[in-house]
C-alpha cells in the first residue's frame, strides 16, 4: 500500500490534481502540528489552516481510506511497516525524508504546489510567443546589446539592453556596479557568497534593464510601444519593471526564466521573442 505525506497549508486546485494522480495511495499523511512547529520558516507562513481543519475538509472529498495527522505515533507506524510513501519533489519533503523515511521507499512527484526553495531558484526554459526570430534588424540589436553589455565591469555578467521605438535605439544601458564601479573591489560583492541563479538580488551593481527604465523615469521618456533588446533573458525583479513600464516585446537571445519572471511579462502584454 502506498501513502501520499503533505505539507497542506490551504487547500487549491494542485491538492486535488495531487491526489488524482496517485489513486493507489489510500492514505494521506498531512504535517501536524509538531511537525510544523520544527520548521522555523513553516510557522511563519500566516496562510496555514490548523491541520486538523485541512484533515476535515478533505476527508469531504471521499479520495482516502483514511487521513493521519502527522505525528511521533504516525510516523513511528510508517516507519515499521517501511510503508511506500509519495511526497512533492521539494526542500521541504527531502528535510523530512531525510530525517524520518531513510528506511523507506520514496517516489516523488514534481506538481507545482507553492513556491518553495527549490522552486523559486530553479531555471525554465522561456516559452517565445515567437519561436525564432532571423530578422536583420533584430539580429543588429541583438549585437548592440552584446556590445554594450561589453562595457560592464560586473564579474558575474555583463548584460546590455536597448529601448526601440519606430526603429530607432532611444535608450541603452548595461549591467553596472553602484555607487561606483571600483565598490567590489574594495568591499567584495556578496553575490560571491551564492552561486549562479542563487540570490539574484544579493548584488551591489543594477541590472541593465533596470537601468533602462530608471533612465526612462529621469529623462521623461515613454517606454509605452517600446521593444527592449536584452542579450539575456531578464531576472524576475527586472522583468517586472519591464512589465509593468508599458513596453510591448522583449528581445532575447541567452538565458532562461526564474521565478515568474515570464509569467509577469506575458501577464501585461509583453511578447517574448527569441533571436537567433
């Protein structure tokens, strides 16, 4: 027999799409009380219904044999009978795993449920509204982006971005360390504490997309209509301003989407193309 164990701090629609596709656990372990409580970040989460309220309304739904609450008692069981156990693939259930389960069989499913650790670092590939894009004029953006990421100083990456409206380049910046280029090297940078795609706003430079818009707001230039031309694809902070700056196609060649950064576009309009 297999059982499905859940972090459930309020029920939605990843719950049920969850348990259907697991008809053959008859039972559901849901994280109790203690459980919770040895979690430093899980008692913060100020969405949670007390377990035994989640227990109640899904025992409504009729998918379960039986629905446990997590505890010494339950987990002890599950351990003697090395019970097969399904869990969400995530930070959260890998710690308790590790901790409880060693001794049994574990099959993880990949559902997006909430953002977790794992999940808000973890790269995607970016869906283009427009696959690919060979167009001569887009393709010379593209190499004028390079060349102005060409004059950062950043370690980590060298970004460049432009702002096109009726074919003419109106604004181009690139990723640069503040208040002055020479700061990491008397201070360090701290981005030197995490690795790539970690952290991401742990970082003394702005980006050049962010640099875009902040010269946009200094020079009263409209970015609405405008396209932006970036040689990789935009973080989520820089996405969103992007989004939100009335912008109409993002150009890109490198990268990929963290977070929801390609959600946030596409949410405000904002067509994503892929140049190759």
């Amino acid at each position: 027999m297999k059982a499905l164990v859940c972090y459930i701090p309020v029920l939605h629609e990843g719950y049920r799409r969850l348990f259907e596709r697991h008809p053959d656990a008859k039972e559901l372990y849901l994280f109790g009380p203690d459980v919770i409580a040895s979690f430093e970040y899980l008692v913060k989460d100020i969405r949670k219904l007390d377990p035994a309220l989640v227990k109640k309304a899904v025992e409504s739904w009729g998918m379960f044999d039986a629905i446990h609450l997590l505890d010494e008692t339950t987990i002890k069981k599950l351990q003697d009978k090395k019970t097969s156990i399904i869990v969400s693939d995530d930070e959260l259930t890998e710690s308790l795993v590790e901790k409880y389960f060693s001794g049994n069989p574990v099959e993880k499913d990949t559902i997006f449920l909430r953002w977790g650790i794992k999940k808000s670092i973890e790269p995607t590939a970016v869906v283009s509204d427009i696959t690919i894009s060979e167009d001569e004029f887009d393709c010379k953006m593209i190499e004028v982006a390079l060349e102005e990421g060409a004059k950062a100083k950043d370690w980590w990456r060298r970004i460049g971005a432009l702002a096109v409206k009726d074919g003419a380049v109106i604004l181009q910046a690139h990723n640069l360390y503040v208040p002055s280029d020479q700061t990491p090297y008397d201070e360090g940078d701290p981005r030197s504490n995490f690795t790539g795609g970690k952290h991401f706003e742990s970082s003394l430079a702005i980006h050049a997309e962010a640099q875009l818009v902040a010269q946009a707001a200094k020079e009263g230039i409209s970015l609405k209509g405008a396209d932006v031309y970036c040689d990789t694809f935009p973080c989520p902070p820089c996405a969103k301003q992007l989004a939100y700056s009335g912008i109409k196609r993002v150009y890109y060649r490198n990268g990929y989407s963290v977070l929801d950064g390609e959600r946030i576009l596409k949410s405000q309009g904002v067509e994503i193309i892929f140049v190759k």
